[in-house]
C-alpha cells in the first residue's frame, strides 16, 4: 500500500515556509509560444494551496532538453507569464537555476508569494542526479513537493535527489495519480480489464507480466496483437511482428490461461496493402493475415467484443490504440474502444499518449475518471515499478 499512504502536501506546515516544488513545465511550444498549456494548469491545485496557506513558492521544472547549460530557446520565461495569468499575480523569474539570482529572489520572497527558478535542465547535474546539486536546490527552500508526475519516473536531481535534504511530500496533482492508478491496481473494483495496444509487444511487456496477476480480462489490440497472432502459429503477412518475443507471448499466454485470466486478441482485422494511409485497404474475418498484407486495425466484429468486455467491467484500464489511429481508415477500432469506455460507467483509467490523445479528440474526457498526465511514468506505474520521484517521499 505505499504509493496509497505517501506524505502529501497537506500534511506538511507550510505557513511562512519556503516550499520547493518540482512541476512539469514541460509544455509544448512553437517558435517561443506556448501551444498548450495544459500542463501549466494540471499544476495549480497545489500551487493554489500553498499561495492560499501562507507558502513562500519556489517552482521548478525542465523545459525540452537543452544540453545541460543556459540557453535561452529552453527558458522558463513563457511559463512564468502564462502562469502569473492564471495565478492573478506575479511570477518572479530566476536569471538562473540555483545560482546568485536564484538565491536572492528565494531570500527575499513573501509569504503567499510565487517565483519560478530558470530551467533544471541548464544544470548538467540534473539529469545525473548530482548529489552537489540536490543540496544546491535544497539550500533554497525549507520543504520539498514532487508533483511533476510526467517526470516521476525519472531519478534526477530536482524530481527525486533533492528529497534527501528536505521534508518532503507529494503534492496535489501526484496524489490524484496515486489514489486512481494505485487504487485500481491495488484494490479494483472488479471485473478489472485492460486494453492494451500500440505498436510493440516489446514496449509493454512488463505492463502485461503485471496486469496478469491484477486483472479479469486483457485485451490486446493494435501492432502488438500480430505477435501474439504469430505465436499461436498464424500467418501475419506483413504486419508488424516481434519474431524475437515469440516464445515470450507463448508464456504470457499461458501464464493468463493458469491464472483464469480472459486474454482476448482481435478475431478479424483491417488490413492494408503497405504501411500508408491511403493504402487499398479491406476487412477479413480471420486472424491470419494474406501474404503482401499488414494487419493495421481491429475489425468490426472485434470492436464489437472488446466493447462487450469494456462494458461489463468495473475498472478500465487503456493504454494504446487498437490500429494506426493517426489515419482515418485505420482509426474506427481505436475510436470504438473510447466510445465502449465512454459508455461503460465503469472506473475508467487512460494512461498518456496516444490513447489519452485520441479521448480527448473524440471529445470523451469529460466522460472518463482519469487521464493520466505521464506517457512514460503511468507506464511504468502499470508495471508496478517503483517511480523515483515518489519512492523519495516517505510514508505518512
Ligand atoms: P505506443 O506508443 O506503443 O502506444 O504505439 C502507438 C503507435 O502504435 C501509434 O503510432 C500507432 O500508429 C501504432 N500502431 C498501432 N497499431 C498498429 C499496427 N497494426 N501496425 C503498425 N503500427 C501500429
């Protein structure tokens, strides 16, 4: 249970403290404009909180990647002006990230009020974890919050190294990941299914070797379900197939089969002629593949009984589209699979990337419980592996 019992932000006396907390700014720009802030505001519960409870607030966070020195394509500049909008007052901006300007804005802070230190990532000892760097963002601020969950997954200096200098907690935004992801893992209510899909058996391995002991039902769509289709000794045509896991989805198949779990693969397929989005294209009911054809989407009559599984479930969890949901002739098995969720009332969990991309297309987000906001660390959350920016948080 000890993601569910981690020290949070209000657990900590903030009132007249300086309070660092390590957000994930890492928000997408054009030509030194933000193009989408949501990142910006999926930030403010926390930084709310700690403005309305009497908090000096010192925020941090990488902006792309500069190569570990100043740069100012990678300034924070934009965060802060966007966030002073939403905040209703000022965001005072650090000239560095734990330099002589730095220091000098955090000694002189206000209570309630807010300032942003330059880039993370313009210190080349953030990424390595730089004991000597950890201590540097320690010296400026009295408590620590981790709440860039985007970045958890990764041990770097402000994310997880500066914990061990500081009291510390999770803030707001971590916390919501925890109770919803971890609750669903840990305590589901049930039946728990998982939608899997996405391009390689390889990249999720270790989600499927963890939801097997966890879930009901597994549903494998998308590039990866060819592998599986191949292990069990059918033709694949084209389709994109990992003949090195092989043998690996036999075992996780039979690993399902003695655990009772429902491992359910797609039943027929849209497949094309080459990898193109305007490649002929046709349905078969099969799961063999034609020779010179890639398999690219699930089938309607799959759609209609990976729906049927989403919809008599009490938690959902997805991660990965059911096809090349980028083009449109491939997409209708991806878009099913959101409209079943949608329609399920059931506990509903996206984890990031192109599945929450295509939730929030069809215009479904409000519908769901929880879109993760980490691509990569709700990835390894599902694999049940211990996220360095969260495990630096002691329990309760
Ligand atoms: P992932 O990042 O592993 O979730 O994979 C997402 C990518 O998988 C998307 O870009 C999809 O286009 C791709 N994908 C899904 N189904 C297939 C398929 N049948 N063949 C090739 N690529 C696929």
């Amino acid at each position: 249970m000890g993601n569910l019992n981690k020290k949070t932000v209000e657990n900590l006396d903030v009132k007249g403290k300086k309070v660092l907390v390590r957000c994930d700014f890492n928000v997408k720009m054009e030509n030194g404009v933000i193009t989408s802030d949501k990142r910006i505001v999926a930030a403010l519960p926390t930084i709310k909180y700690l403005i309305e409870n009497g908090a000096k607030v010192i925020l941090c966070s990488h902006l792309g990647r500069p190569k570990g020195e100043f740069n100012p394509e990678f300034s924070m500049k934009p965060v802060a002006e966007c966030l002073a909008g939403y905040l209703g007052q000022e965001v005072k901006l650090a000239a560095d990230v734990v330099g002589e300007s730095a220091q000098a804005l955090a000694a002189e802070l206000k209570d309630g009020e807010v300032m942003l230190l330059e880039n993370v990532r313009f210190e080349a000892g953030e990424t390595k974890n730089c004991p000597e760097l950890s201590k540097k963002f320690a010296s400026l601020a009295e408590l620590f919050v981790s709440d860039a969950f985007g970045t958890v997954h990764r041990a770097h200096a402000s994310t997880a190294g500066v914990a061990a200098y500081l009291p510390s907690a999770v803030g707001f935004l971590i916390q919501k990941e925890l109770e919803v992801m971890g609750g669903a893992l840990e305590n589901p209510v049930r039946p728990l299914v998982a939608v899997l899909g996405g391009a390689k058996v390889s990249d999720k391995i270790g989600v499927i070797e963890n939801l097997i002991e966890k879930c009901d039902t597994i549903i494998i769509g998308g590039g990866m379900a060819y592998t599986f289709f191949k292990a069990l000794g059918n033709e694949v045509g084209t389709s994109i197939c990992e003949n090195d896991k092989l043998d690996l989805a036999r075992e996780l198949m039979a690993k399902a089969r003695a655990k009772g779990v429902n491992f359910l693969l797609p039943v027929d397929n849209v497949i094309g002629k080459e990898y193109k989005c305007d490649t002929p294209f046709m349905r078969i009911y099969s799961d063999s593949i034609p020779d010179g054809w890639m398999g690219l989407d699930i089938g309607k009559t799959t759609q209609e009984l990976f729906a049927k599984s989403i919809q008599g479930a009490g938690t959902v969890i997805w991660n990965g589209p059911m096809g090349v949901s980028e083009w449109e002739n491939f997409a209708a098995g991806t878009t099913a699979v959101a409209q079943a969720i949608a329609d399920s009332g059931s506990i509903s969990i996206i984890g990031g990337g192109d599945s929450a991309a295509a939730i929030k297309k069809l215009g479904f987000a409000d519908k769901m419980t929880h879109i993760s906001t980490g691509g990569g660390a709700s990835l390894e959350f599902l694999e049940g592996k211990e996220l360095p920016g969260i495990a630096c948080i002691s329990e309760k």
